[in-house]
C-alpha cells in the first residue's frame, strides 16, 4: 500500500511533553460497532466486560542514551537491541566521525569499542569491565525520550518516573510501551472488582519503533526486530479467556505484536521467546486479540497502519481528525484510544 495513504496533518502544538496527572486522568476517545466517545482512562472498566482480559507488557524502560567522546568528536548513542553479554546494538549521532575498532568514552568509568556498523547505519557497541551493562547505563545514561519530546525539551530526573509503567519489571527496552502509562493501582483495583482479568507479557521495545518509513510503499519497508516473551502459563491463561468467550485486549501496540506473533492460524497461542519483526497493515488478519488500547500515533507510521489494519483507515482517519480537533494530546506522553472492533466468528 501506498504509505502517503496513512499521513494526516498534526499541528505541533498537539505533542505532549508531559503525561497527565493523575495517569489514569488522560483522555481516551473509544472506537467500537456503535461509534465513537470521548472518556477518560478511568472510565477503562465501564467501556469493558467482565470476563475479558487486558494484557500489559511488563519491559522495563533503562537509561539507554549515551552521550561521549571518541577523542576529540563528540558521539551520541542510543542504545536499541542487546546482542549478547557486554555488545548492544546502537543508533549512533556523529556516525561519520565513528570507525569499527574506535573507544567511545561515555564519562563515570563507563567506555565502549564501537564494532561493525549494520545495514540500518547502527553500530555494534561492546562494554569494557566486569559490571554489568544496567549498572553501567545507570551511572552514565539518561532515559531515552522519543525525538518528538526530547527535541522540544531536555530529559531530566522526572522522567526516570515518569518513562516508566506499573508493570515494568523486565530491564531491557529503551522506549516505553506507553499505553501501560496510563495506569494506576486504584485503575487496577477497579477493573479487577469489574470482574477484568489482567496479564503480562515481555517485549523489549527498541529504538527501532521511532523510525520513519522512508519508502513509498510498505511492501518496501523493513521492520526492526524486537525480542520478546510469553510463557507457558501465561499462554493457558490468555487462551483460557477466549474459549470461555471473553476478549483479549492488548494494552499497546508492542503487546498486540507478540501476541500476534506467538498466535498460530487457529487463534491459539503459544509460548514464544525470540525476535519479532511482524508489520501489520491493513488486510491483515487478526487472530490473538480482540482489541487494543494504545495513544496516538505519528503520520506514516507502522504503528498508524497497525491500528488502520485493526479499525479501518478511512475510520482511522476520521478518529485521528476528531482527537485533533477536540484537542487530544499525542504521542508518548499523550492520551489513550480504545480500539473494539466488531468481533467476528472464528
């Protein structure tokens, strides 16, 4: 598909830069077979039915921008996907003062030789010492704001909060999955008394998420990879809900893709720990989800075609021109939507 198909006009005014406080406080306009609403997150276990589940993924956000120098350029990493013990892979700023081989010292002890650059134009970055690279990264890094928020304002010690969810636990993405920052304990309890299941799930978002589609065509484009998993029991769990007829709803969009991911033709999924790249664009047949809430998402991206293939784009389209209009807040650090889509038969 065409990926002009998928740009809208967002006035720059619309970013936020903050999240809403309380979290659960954000706005969330619903989509479903009966139309569209405008509510609040806090309205979340109203808008659902007891017996479904929301599935939230649990990737704990680390301090994974760098800034340092190799000799007299100054380097900038964002560090995306780890590839073994001390080696992460990372975008890198100044690439062209960077050459396989090269000391990149970062400040605070914490040093890194720079290894092969990837097709992407990433580096390889392997660690120096003993200490583990989270503890490194937690006396050297800052949190990685996405270049919509930390090209408007510095990061700063609000942040470490404020980038991070309830459910984070397992260190490793360097983007948050932001849906999940919109709840609080109180949401929790209140679903739970609703008769709303909940259940986690690990995807290490990468910086990858950010990037733009450069081609014209999606056919063109290639996905970043992202390593995730789902267990066992986590798995009896999800498929428990559905044979009893409830729904699964993906609390994101990192959630929804390894669902899909370790969902097999049947519907049915499975335990699954390894990378995924899966796209999703319109045409795409949903087999593990039942629904998603996620924020608002940038023109021409994966992320607006993912939410296109689940809804529609025309009705995409015409959400997205309505939040603009009654002044929704996009992005990260933005309000919700609730995506329910006509439920078919399997």
């Amino acid at each position: 598909m065409r990926v002009d198909l998928f740009d809208f006009e967002l006035p720059p005014e619309r970013i936020a830069l903050r999240p809403a406080s309380p979290r659960d406080s954000a706005r969330m306009l619903v989509l479903d077979g009966e139309g569209t609403a405008d509510r609040v997150v806090s309205d979340l276990p109203q808008q659902l039915r007891s017996g479904d589940m929301l599935v939230f993924n649990d990737t704990r956000v680390i301090p994974a921008q760098l800034e340092g120098m190799r000799g007299q350029a100054r380097i900038g990493a964002t560090l995306h996907k780890r590839e073994g013990l001390r080696r992460w892979r990372a975008f890198i700023r100044n690439a062209k003062r960077l050459h396989e081989g090269d000391m990149i010292d970062f400040g605070a002890g914490v040093l890194a030789t720079a290894g092969d650059r990837g097709e992407d134009g990433s580096f390889a970055l392997d660690f120096a010492g003993d200490e583990p690279v989270e503890v490194l990264l937690e006396r050297a890094g800052t949190m990685p704001l996405p270049p919509y928020i930390a090209g408007k304002r510095a990061t700063d010690a609000q942040d470490r909060e404020d980038y991070q969810t309830m459910f984070a636990r397992e260190a490793g993405a360097v983007a948050a999955p932001t849906a999940a920052l919109h709840f609080t304990p109180g949401l929790i309890a209140a679903l739970n008394a609703a008769g709303i299941e909940t259940a986690t799930l690990t995807l290490h978002v990468g910086a990858g998420t950010f990037l733009p589609v450069k081609v014209d065509d999606t056919e063109a484009h290639k996905m970043h990879a992202e390593w995730g998993r789902i267990d066992a029991v986590t798995a009896d769990r999800l498929n428990a809900v559905r044979a009893r007829g409830g729904r699964l709803i993906a609390v994101g969009t990192t959630s929804l893709r390894l669902l899909e991911s370790a969902a097999g033709e049947d519907g049915v999924i499975r335990p699954f720990e390894d990378d995924t790249a899966i796209f999703i664009t319109p045409g795409y047949r949903f087999r593990a989800i039942d629904g998603l809430m996620t924020n608002f998402h940038l023109p021409r991206s994966t992320l607006f075609m993912l939410v296109s293939a689940l809804m529609g784009r025309e009705r995409m389209q015409a959400a997205y021109a309505h939040a603009i209009a009654e002044g929704y807040r996009f992005y990260s650090y933005g309000d919700a939507s609730l995506l329910l889509p006509e439920r078919t038969s399997k």
